[in-house]
C-alpha cells in the first residue's frame, strides 16, 4: 500500500515538490557558506519524492547553531517551499482522493521551514524514536 501511495504522490505532487528542493540546493551549493542548507535541502528533496513509510524526528545534539540556520533558512528559501506545500496541498484536497496527499503535504511543511536538527527515518524503525 505503502508503495502505491507513493506512486500516486510522485505524479500528483512528489516530482514538482522534490524538483524545487533540488533547485534550493543547487542553489545553497553554489556559495561555500550555504552548503548545509543545500544539503538538507537534498535530503528533504528524497523525503519529498518519497515521504510515505518515512517521518521525520528530532536529532539529538541539535543545538544553537540548528536553530540560527533555521531562522537564516525560513528567510532565504524555508518559506518559499512551505508555500509550495500548501498551495499543492489545498488543490489536492478539492478532490477526495487527493485528501491524503494534501494531508501529506500538509505534515511536510514543518519540515521545510526547520530542516535543521530534524532526521529522516523509517516509520517502521521504532529505535529511532
């Protein structure tokens, strides 16, 4: 189920969504400065691609220096991306069987404002919680 939900979200929103993570860190990558914003921003691109069967939690050992790039994130490219989610997220839910993907758009926002101090982990591994 979990793959044909996927699927399904790599045609109605995953694609577009990733594409503009992956254009954010292109972008991050091209001054030295920036590089862990781009880095995060790839790595919430494959989370975006592919989001079902997968959650996000807090890392441990986050401290200070997460929470200033994520200001310096949410102003420079943060909002932006939660824009996206949720102006794709309330056309998927005009429709029935977009709901859940709007839904899931929806649970991706928080993620693209703070992508600092957050992993990417299984919903199934139940260690990592």
């Amino acid at each position: 189920m979990r793959t044909l939900l996927n699927v399904i979200w790599l045609v109605l929103a995953g694609f577009w969504m990733a594409l503009s993570y992956v254009v954010a860190g292109i972008i991050c990558c091209i001054l030295i400065i920036t590089i862990p914003f781009g880095i995060a921003s790839f790595r919430i691109a494959g989370f975006a691609l592919w989001p079902f069967g997968r959650t996000t939690v807090p890392k441990r050992g986050a401290g200070v220096g997460s929470l200033i790039g994520n200001i310096i994130w949410i102003i420079v490219a943060g909002w932006w991306l939660a824009l996206g989610h949720l102006f794709t997220g309330l056309l998927l839910c005009l429709t029935i069987i977009g709901i859940p993907f709007g839904i899931a758009n929806f649970k991706l926002i928080p993620i693209s404002l703070t992508p600092l101090g957050h992993e990417i982990v299984s919903s199934n591994d139940p260690s990592r919680f």
